[in-house]
C-alpha cells in the first residue's frame, strides 16, 4: 500500500453517523453522546436509550415522510431526533 492514501469517511458524513449511533448495538454510544449533549446544556443525564425507525411518516394528505439520522427515546419516552448539520467556514 505504499504510495496509496488510505480513504476516510468522517464521523460526520450521514452515513457514518447513522451506522456509528443507530446501528443494533449501539445504544451506550448513543446513550454517552446524548449525555454529553445534555451534560453541556445543563440538562438531566439519561439512564438508557432506545433506537427507534428514524422515519416520520406523513400524517395529512400531502405531507411528505421525513427521515432523520438517528431517532430514539429514553426512559422516560423524551424522544430524541438528531441530525448531524455541517456549517461551511466563516473567512
């Protein structure tokens, strides 16, 4: 492999955050990452999680079905939709 860049997929590219976060056995990551989120927003930390079907259906005539990254609840039913977003650079 001499000569060769190896490819990369970042953590934030879709796909990779939905396999890193909504993948069977990936509750305690999800769990750790939405503690962090709460922790820094000074928001209760959450004992477990539970992945759930990241697809919204449309519920009226006309809606369209949305999907997010990742959907989940914790223990006690809050639920959680998260979406990786990326801002271009400033400058």
């Amino acid at each position: 492999m001499a000569g060769k860049v190896p490819f990369e997929l970042p953590p934030t590219a879709d796909v990779v955050f939905q396999y890193l976060f909504s993948s069977p056995g990936a509750e305690n990551g999800l769990k750790c990452f939405i503690n962090a989120i709460n922790l820094s927003a000074g928001r209760r930390l959450i004992e477990s999680v539970e992945i759930e079907n990241p697809f919204n259906a449309a519920n009226f005539a006309g809606q369209k079905t949305s999907i997010v990254d990742v959907k989940a609840k914790d223990e006690e039913g809050k639920k959680y939709d998260i979406e990786m977003q990326l801002a271009d650079a400033v400058g």
